[in-house]
C-alpha cells in the first residue's frame, strides 16, 4: 500500500482500507481463479492496482458519471478506480462469466455501492457512457470499434468523452492504423511514476 499513498497521498480512511483489503482478496482469488499472472501476484499494488490509477491522473471523473471498464478481467482497472471515484458509477463488463463473479464478490467484499459486474461482451452492451476504459485488452483499432457506439454525446467533463486504455509497447504504431479523424493522445506513466516498471507504460486517450 505504500507505492499507492506515495502517489494518492490523499485518500480518505475509508478509501486506505479498502484499497488495503483489495490486495488480500486478489491473492485469495487468485489461487482459486487466474486473473492476474501467477508470477506476479506478489506485485499486486505496484504493478496492477497503482496501474489501474494511472487513468485518475489524467481526469477526474465526475460525480453522477457513468465509465464502462471493456474487458476488466479480473476487475481492473474499474475496481480501484471506483474506490478513488465513489460518486461515479462504474459497470465492468467481461465476457468470461467466472471472471465476472470473481469481480462481483471483490465488490461486494469492498462495500462499492458504485461499480457492478456484467457478464457480457462489447458488442451486447446496450448503455451509453461517459468514458469506455480498459488496460491491455485488444489492438486499439478494435478498442475503438467496440467503444465508440458506447460513447454519450452528453458532455459533462472537461476532456471529451471517449476511450481511456493502459497499454505498453509500439502505441504509436497502433494509432496510425485507427481511421483518420480520431484524436489521441499519448500520456508516457513516467510522467506519473518513478518506478523503472512504468516506463514503457502508456494511457492513450481517444476521441472521435
């Protein structure tokens, strides 16, 4: 929990427990159900929950929001985010109905009255949001296909509504293949984080 208060100094006593108890219970599960690697389980907090955050440095989601977590595995990053962000409403969507149980019970654990888990894939999905957000699911293009009938025309942040995903690697090689007339952005996590784990880390931003 440390690398988490170094950078979110901030937190409220409720939020410091929960994110405490968040660890434990990704350990426990993850004995039970795969969802974070094996081999890095032990890096819990600095490589996966304090990840996740990395979207909460680039915008402040709005109380009354609504922010679709695409492909959350095993609750990342919507779970940490609606502990930062407990008056915006997250719905973490997978198309791997276990994974979703393991996410609903994490939830339920945590006492969010903010965030659910539906088993369901991105094509299925009826509702519209603020802001679709994901780490390491799919290329961009097809994060971009999947999100964009998702996205609400209704305006109530200072960035645009679009796409938020966490991603490593040839980004730039991956926007040039998206159709002309999106706009990105590239946020290097460096900027964000010291750790040496964090610099080929990259939040992409997209709106179209």
């Amino acid at each position: 929990m440390e690398i988490i208060l170094k950078y979110f100094p901030n937190l409220t006593d409720s939020q410091v427990k929960q994110l405490e108890k968040l660890g434990p219970l990704y350990e426990e599960w993850n004995q039970k159900i795969n969802v974070i690697s094996r081999k890095d389980i032990e890096n819990i907090y600095a490589h996966h929950i304090l990840h996740s955050l990395a979207i909460a440095k680039i915008i402040t989601f709005r109380p009354g929001a609504s922010i679709l977590d695409l492909g959350t595995g095993g609750g990342l990053p919507g779970i940490p985010l609606s502990i930062i962000f407990p008056e915006t409403n997250f719905i973490l969507a997978d198309g791997t109905g276990k994974k979703i149980k393991v996410v609903n019970t994490i939830i339920e654990e945590l006492g969010l009255s903010n965030a659910k888990g539906v088993h369901s894939r991105a094509e299925d999905l009826k509702m519209k949001f603020d802001f679709v957000v994901c780490r390491a699911v799919a290329s961009l293009d097809k994060l971009v296909r999947w999100s964009s009938r998702l996205i609400r025309s209704k305006q109530i942040h200072s960035l645009p509504n679009g796409l938020i995903t966490l991603k490593g690697g040839a980004v730039r090689e991956e926007i040039k293949l998206l159709p002309k007339g999106e706009y990105t952005e590239i946020y290097p996590l460096s900027d964000f984080f010291e750790e040496p784990y964090y610099q080929e880390k990259f939040a992409i931003y997209v709106q179209w």
